[in-house]
C-alpha cells in the first residue's frame, strides 16, 4: 500500500509476502513468476497482484523469456516513479466553461455556480480561446457597473499565454507547471492539427484539488 506523511516524504508499506518476494528477486534473479511461486509454494496466480505492485514501484523490473529482477532503484526516488506513472487523464475533472460570446456577469454566475477558482473561454467545438482567474472576475465586478454587457474577452488571458496539460502528461510534471506559474487550474486539452493551424480542444481541469484527491486515494488504499 501507498501512505503519505505529513512532511511530503512517501512511504510504500509492502505486506509480508510481497517484502519475501522483493527479497528473491534481489538474490536470485532474473527469476521467472513461475520459480518464485515455487519458492513461496504458491500458484503464479496468487502472485499475481503482488509482482504487478512491486513492479508499478519501481523496484522491481520485468522483461518477457527474461523473468523479474532488481532496477536498484532506491525509495528516495520512488515518489519520482511512481507519480511520472500516474497520468494527467486518470485524475482531471470535467472541464468548466464559457462561451468566448458570453459576458462577464454570465462568467461570474458560471464561476460561483460550479465553485471553481478557474474558468475557461472557448469557441465552437470546445476550442480553447482564453482563461478567466476568480481575481479577474473580481477586478471586474469592481470597476465597472456593465458587467451584464461587458464581453469576457475583454478581461480573459488570451492564448497562446495560457499553460497547457494533456491526457497524455504525468502528474507529477503537471503538478510543476502549477507550482511554477503560480496558477490553480491547467486546461486539459486535445490538439487538433487542421492544415497548417493547430487548435486546442478543452476536455477537462487539472487542479489542485485533484492532485490532493490523488494524496488521499493513494493513502487509502
């Protein structure tokens, strides 16, 4: 199992059986599943489980007509592993947006509707135009008195200054890109290539809250 303490340090716990196994592999392999269940007196079935989690860690590897054998990773950097594992598509939620025709009080409404920090301009069929911060919404709200006539396009951050993320991305590398530009939401997008001009379709959000519902999942389970 995976648990997080509180200092950000990650510790896996492996159960007995699966500490036994790692223990083979470092003294005898290469080593097939089938001679490690020999070994254990177990089927290969009932290894099953355990051989896939050692090998998700990063401390065992696996090669076909080869068998199991020991990468010498080290736990330090096991966070490292296992998050450049996890994708930005196992963990994004469903993408909040407004219309690039919409107005800022629409904007505003849309914002405090679905409880989101970010939210996202686009054109037809979903096509990535801007982004919208809370704190643009309120600089908004607070200088002028038409927010029901004003245009978001007015306020939003235009593309292409507008940091990106795909299905296809870590989480960890993600992550960075939320640290490193000081934002709270990523559009998850899905590039479209039509000729020679290169849109963005929004599919969904990674934010920080998902990467905390991602801490808690690993912690339980």
């Amino acid at each position: 199992m995976y648990t997080f303490c509180l200092a950000g340090e990650l510790i896996i716990q492996f159960t007995t059986r699966q500490t036994n196994i790692l223990e083979i592999i470092q003294s005898t392999g290469p080593i097939t599943g089938n001679q490690i269940a020999e070994k254990l007196q177990l089927s290969r079935a009932a290894l099953r489980s355990d051989l896939a989690i050692l090998t998700m860690s990063g401390l065992v590897g696996g090669k076909p007509k080869v068998g199991y054998f020991f990468t010498g990773q080290n736990m330090q950097n096991l966070k490292t592993t296992i998050f450049n594992t996890i994708l930005v598509a196992d963990v994004y939620s469903r993408s909040i947006v407004v219309a690039e025709n919409s107005s800022v009080y629409d904007a505003i409404v849309t914002l405090f509707m679905d409880d989101v920090g970010t939210i996202f301009v686009v054109s037809a069929n979903n096509v990535l135009e801007g982004a919208i911060s809370r704190k643009d919404l309120l600089k908004a709200a607070m200088g002028s008195k038409n927010n029901h006539e004003m245009p978001v396009s007015i306020i939003m951050t235009r593309m292409p200054n507008i940091v990106l993320t795909t299905p296809e991305e870590s989480v960890l590398t993600a992550a960075q890109k939320l640290l490193h530009h000081q934002v709270d939401a990523l559009p998850v997008v899905k590039m479209i290539k039509v000729g020679d001009q290169t849109t963005f379709e929004v599919i969904g959000r990674f934010t920080k809250t998902n990467i905390t519902r991602l801490f808690v999942q690993l912690a339980e389970k």
